[in-house]
C-alpha cells in the first residue's frame, strides 16, 4: 500500500512472518513499525528504547498524559494505550495526509483516548496548558532530520513548561559519522560550513538539554557512540529521579542490545559542545546514502 503525502510518497509494507504487522516508510526511510495484533510488540530499535522508558516513567499500569511529537504510524501511542489503559493521549502531526491514510489503513483500537491533531510540533505544544504531561515524546522527522526549531533551548523550556512536576521528555535522535550536512549549532570561525565531527549533533543535543533539565540519561548502539554508525539515540531528561540502571538493564537484554549513559560520563561525553539556541539552531544530520537500503 502506498500513498502520497506532505512528505512524499508514505509506503505500508507488510511483516511477511505477522498477519496483521506492517512498516511504514516515507521516501524509503524506514519511520514505524505496528502489529495490529500486538501493539505492545516494537519492532524498531529505537522505539523498543523509547517503549522502555514508558515503561519505567511509572508504575507498571498506572494512566498518564502523555504529548507525542510527531506521529508516524502512532506506534508509541498504541503502545501506551495497550499497556497503560486509560491513558490520556495527544499527537501533534505536521503532515495531516500521512496521519489520516495511516489511520484509514491501520486504525486505532475503540476505547483508547488517543487525539491526533495537524500542524506544526512546537505551535501545538506552546497551545497546551502548563503542568498537562507526565511524559512528552520528540519523534518528528521531516525527510528523515528533525527540523531546527525542535532542537533548541528555547523549545526544551517549552516542553518543561508542559511537562508535570518530576515529568519525563524522550526524545529520538538521529546522528552518526561526521562530514555530513547539518546537525548541531552553527559552524564557528574555526569550523568550515559543513565540516563536522561525529556526533556533533548529539553531543550538542545533549548539552541542550542539561542547559533545561537536571537528570539526564542517554541510550544509543554501542557502535553510534564511537561515531562509525549513523543511528538513532534516545534522549532521556527529567528535573526528577530516573532508573537509568533499570532502563540500562533493559537495553541490554534487548535483540541488538544498546549501552547507556549518564552521570559524569555523559557530561563527558559532550566534549564541550554548546547548547543549540533557536538563532544557532540547524536541521539533524542528513542520513548517509543508502544508510536505510
């Protein structure tokens, strides 16, 4: 099945080995996976990262209000509606043709309290009351790099606005080799436009963060962190506890097991980089070619 969108042309691709599991692509980059007869199975890496921390941002079961970024497949929201029922759900979703085919072809369950709205991330987040979420999650690509203005300071003190008191912000980040376009802050005098190092955005996202949030805890492929793959981090910052120890557990018995960071070696991961401000603001990397082939 396929279909054409904001974003080009969106493709439903089946699970040869599940009757009802299919992988959404935009332009042949892979974006979501969903099992219609098991929403609470993830198929992608990163998101059985993010699933994690759903897991573990409460009790097991306890309802939450949760923001989604992006919407993809709404794999994350099924997620959170089939293991935590009662779950009160909004998604802001740019591109209004993606979201309304994949919700015609893979529709929500009856009964999950799931809204699903159009328009830019960060004009919906800055429309929600303050203290609405206990957990906010940045999932938005648009041609496979997350837009500049989600990546700033001045856009993580929206989403701390949003957030409850100890509430919890997971985003998905993409990165990897340098000498690709974009990512990060803006070339200084001793950097040329387009020279980068690897991990120059990650490691700037990551000092964003810390310049809005107190906890932070990363999780990436181990090979993603000595910079020789471009892959997808999760992104964990909080002003309350986190059990990164738990959450590293996890990670670890997971089919391609992924290490996690925190603490002083985190800090130390960022090498100095400087936090991204809205006028240094610039597009995550793009993807190498035939990174997804």
């Amino acid at each position: 099945m396929s279909a054409r969108v904001e974003g080009g042309t969106a493709e439903l691709v089946p699970d040869p080995d599940r009757l009802r599991a299919w992988s959404l692509l935009v332009e042949g980059a892979p974006q979501s996976y969903v099992d219609l007869d098991d929403p609470s199975r993830l198929g992608f890496e990163y998101q059985r990262r993010l699933g994690h921390v759903v897991d573990l941002v409460a009790p097991a079961g306890r309802p939450l209000q949760v923001l989604h970024l992006g919407g993809g497949a709404l794999t994350l929201a099924r997620y959170v509606a089939a293991i935590r029922p009662r779950s009160v759900q909004q998604v802001f979703e740019k591109d209004t043709a993606l979201s309304q085919w994949v919700r015609g072809e893979l529709p929500l369950e009856r009964g999950w309290r799931v809204r699903v709205r159009g328009g830019d991330a960060r004009e919906g987040l800055g429309r929600l009351p303050s203290r609405w979420a206990d957990l906010v999650i940045g999932d938005v690509f648009t041609g496979a790099r997350t837009p500049a203005h989600l990546t700033s300071v001045e856009f993580l003190h929206e989403v701390r606005r949003v957030l409850r008191p100890g509430g919890t912000y997971a985003a998905n980040i993409a990165d990897g080799p340098g000498g690709g376009e974009g990512g990060g802050a803006r070339p200084g005098p001793h950097r040329p436009a387009g020279a980068r190092r690897p991990l120059d955005h990650l490691r700037s996202q990551v000092a964003t963060a810390a310049e809005a949030f107190g906890t932070l805890v990363l999780v990436a492929d181990p090979a993603m962190l000595r910079g020789r793959r471009f892959s997808n981090a999760v992104l964990v910052a909080t002003d309350g506890d986190f059990p990164a120890a738990e959450l590293s557990a996890r990670c670890a018995g997971d089919p391609y097991p992924a290490r996690v960071e925190s603490g002083k070696a985190l800090a130390a991961f960022t090498g100095g980089a400087r936090p991204v401000t809205d006028a240094t603001a610039r597009p995550s990397p793009k993807p190498p070619d035939g990174v997804f082939r």
